[in-house]
C-alpha cells in the first residue's frame, strides 16, 4: 500500500466532568477540556486524536481547536497519511508551539495508519517492549481525609504508585501528608511528590531537605520552569532524584537539561512534545545521557491515554512508571467504547489495530460543547 488519503476532518472540543477538584502549585482542575480531532481517509477508516491542554502549563483547548481547524489543516486533507513525518514536518512550518495540537494530528494519522494496515500504534512505532506498565495516582484532592479514603481503595486494587502534589498549600500541610501514607503504609509504597514550580527558589533546597527522610522515588518540578539554574542546584543539592516536567517540553530542551545536568529525571508527555516521534527522540536523549523517563500525562481522557501507553510500551526503559489513570480513577466518564485497560495495578497495553480501543461516539456527542465549522 502506498497511500492512505485522509478525506476530511472534524475538530471538536469536549468537556468531561472529574469526581473532585485537583489542586497544584500552579493552579486548581475541575474538568478535563480537551480538543478532540477525527480524521477520515479513503480507506474506510476514522483515526481519532486528543489534545490535552493546560492553560497554566502547555496552552488552551482554542489555541489548539483553531490551530487544527485553521491552520494544520489544508496541510492534512488530501495528504498521505503514511507520510506522517513529512506531514508533522508542515505542523512545525506553519504553527509555532500548540504542541498539543500537533500530538493529536501524530495521534490520529497512527489510528487512522494502523486501523488500515492491522497493526497497532505499538507495532508502527518500534514494536512494543513490554505488555504492562505500572501506573501512579495522583493525591492532590485539598481535603486530604477523601485522598487517604482512595488510596486505600486503590491500595486494595493493586496501585503501588502515588504521587502528591505539593506546594498548593503549605510546607507543614505537605509534611502531615507525607507522614500520614508513610505511617499506614510504610515502604509498601512508592511515593512522589511533584510542586508544578510552586517553591520559590530562593528557599527551594531549605524545603526540599526535608522531604529527604520520607524516601521519595522523585520531586517533580519544584521550582518555576524557566528557572534552570536553580533547577540545576537542586538536583546538585538534593540526594532524591529531581524530575523535570514544566522545564522540559522537546527534544531541544531535553538536549540542554542533558548537558547542563538538570535532573535525574525527565517526564515523557505526548502533550509536551507534540507527538509520540518526539518523546521518543527525548527518551534517547535521556538514555544517552543516564537521565530516567517516566510516563507523564495531562488532564486527558482515555483517548491520549491510549498514545501514552504505546509509547511508554515501546520505551526501551521505563522504570519510574506512568500516571494514565485520569478516566479509571478521577474522571466521571470517558469517551472510549471500552474502560481504559488498568488492571492490578498497572496499564495493560492494547493490541488491536491502531490505538486499540474505539471512541464512543455517543460519549463524545454527549461531552461535546463545541464543534468547530470548516473553514469556507
Ligand atoms: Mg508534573
């Protein structure tokens, strides 16, 4: 086969309600606002993609709406679907940044690419390397006593992982939480806290000290993105490993935090890197450089889940896990036919062709609050 036309597309954004309220150091979460886009090609196949925004942190669900929309897209319908890095390549010359935007296009020619030829988005982006992966949960509720009722639960169900997100209130508040899992769960846990830049640095490794004796796997981005420097003494100063997540988005600013030392560890995030292609060129960066990867994600459905569980399946290491746990345990809904694939702790991989798991379209009818007319 050497050409898979795509013949139409649709961008959509759609609002999907979460049990609580999220709280970070940049800011509250009270619903996953996504971008949905749907491309159609002369196969008879529909290939679906997500973008994931986050005001605070990557960009808007209408900068991404109008940058598919408007401006990707004269550069996708007629375009050949099998020639998806030349298609990304025209992404980059026409819209700056709107990395989201860009994931869900990669995203969706995969679907479309795999659905037609029979294999899974695994399979088109270097085989997988491993079936499951363990996956994190996020305890950032700001009424703490409902988060230790759902770690409990999700203790009970297998997850191991937890990551708190601090900063949002203050030190002695992240102090009591840290004490409180270590004291009921001891080293049956492996525990994480992430700041999304709230510390200041002026004060950061004073803080960060003391969360040294509760044996974190990583402190997450404790300080403002752009901030490298400081970024850089902290993982100096601190003998937990430091992980960047704001700080790193692309294969660029991977390569600087490599030479400069930033951290330990970076988070891999389709949303960040504009597609799975270029998370994993940052995986290869940070293996050349002994730096660790683990499978970050945005406020997304199951949809963009299902791209962070191939790629996290075909990563050559993955030792920190991944967090792909919005539609399983903080959603109220999803939008796929099938419940995300998480089970006794861990994200089990799909195998059907493409990204694996349908959309229902009734779900996302239901959770669309805007469908955006093609351009005349
Ligand atoms: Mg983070």
């Amino acid at each position: 086969m050497r050409h898979i036309t795509i013949t139409d597309m649709r961008v959509r954004i759609v609002n999907v309600p979460v049990k609580a309220t999220h709280s970070h150091g940049s800011g509250d979460v009270s619903a996953i606002r996504s971008v949905v886009l749907e491309l159609v090609a002369d196969s008879g196949h529909t290939g679906w993609g997500e973008a994931s925004p986050w005001p605070v942190f990557t960009g808007t669900a209408e900068a991404s709406a109008a940058a598919l929309n408007t401006h990707l897209r004269p550069h996708v319908v007629g375009a050949n679907a099998l020639r998806r890095e030349q298609i990304m390549a025209a992404a980059d010359r026409v819209v700056v940044r709107c990395s989201e935007a860009k994931a869900a296009l990669e995203m969706a020619l995969l679907d479309v690419v795999g659905k037609t030829l029979g294999l899974s988005v695994g399979q088109l982006i270097g085989g997988r390397r491993r079936n499951s992966v363990p996956v994190s949960f996020t305890v950032a509720n700001p009424v703490f006593e409902e988060d230790m009722e759902i770690i409990a639960h999700l203790y009970g169900s297998g997850v191991r992982i937890f990551k708190l997100k601090t900063g949002f209130r203050d030190h002695r508040f992240d102090i009591m939480r840290l004490e409180k899992i270590r004291e009921t769960y001891d080293e049956g846990v492996d525990l994480r806290i992430d700041y999304n830049q709230g510390l200041k640095a002026v004060d950061a490794i004073r803080t960060l000290r003391d969360m040294e004796p509760f044996r974190l796997g990583f402190i997450e981005q404790p300080t403002p993105r752009d901030n490298l420097e400081a970024l850089a003494a902290i993982s100096a100063a601190i003998d937990t490993p430091v992980m960047a997540d704001e700080s790193v988005f692309n294969p660029r600013e991977a390569l600087v935090a490599a030479q400069m030392r930033l951290t330990d560890i970076f988070s891999l995030k389709v949303m960040k890197s504009g597609g799975i292609a270029r998370a994993q060129e940052i995986a290869a960066i940070a293996g050349a450089a002994g730096i660790g990867v683990y499978g970050g994600c945005m406020f997304e459905t199951g949809l963009a889940h299902l791209a962070g569980a191939h790629l996290v399946s075909a990563l050559p290491e993955i030792d920190l896990g991944c967090e792909f746990y919005m539609p399983t345990y903080y959603a109220k809904d999803d939008i796929l036919t099938e419940p995300f694939p998480i089970r006794n702790g861990a994200v089990h991989i799909p195998e059907d062709p493409g990204l694996g798991i349908e959309v229902d379209t009734d779900k996302l009818d239901q959770y669309t609050v805007e469908t955006l007319a093609a351009p005349a």
